[in-house]
C-alpha cells in the first residue's frame, strides 16, 4: 500500500512527516494507525459496537454505526 503510493514506505514515510519504522510497526500490526498515517491513506476512523445475543454467540441484530472518531488515543 505505501510502496504503491511514493515507491518506498521510507519515500513515503518521509512525504507523510512519519519514521520508517512507524510504517514497519503499523504493518506488522504492533502499532496502530496513528491521525497523520490516516489522513495521508485519506481513511476516516469508524467504531462500531455491536450487541451480542448471548445464546447463539452472535449479533442479535444489524451493525449499527455509531459514529466516526478521530481523536488521538483511540484505536
């Protein structure tokens, strides 16, 4: 995804005013995307909480979007 974007995900990285190790990190899943990385993908974070039927171990009804969330220390 980020080598498609610039060439590199270091090219990259430096485009976005992120390290190169951030990207390593994100990639391997040891850190989450931050805003900066988000905004460059032109991503928008969206939580969603879901119900769970408690018998069958599944959502009792439809995902509903509870809204869309950009502040800092969320996942």
């Amino acid at each position: 995804m980020f080598r498609d974007r610039a060439g590199s995900q270091k090219k990259w990285a430096k485009k976005n005013g992120v390290t190169p190790s951030l990207i390593s990190m994100v990639l391997s899943g040891d850190r989450p995307l931050n805003n900066k990385i988000i905004s460059a993908l032109k991503l928008r974070r969206v939580v969603v909480y879901e119900r769970l039927d408690r018998t069958a171990g599944g959502p009792s009804a439809p995902t509903r979007r509870v809204g869309s969330l950009t502040g800092r220390g969320l996942p």
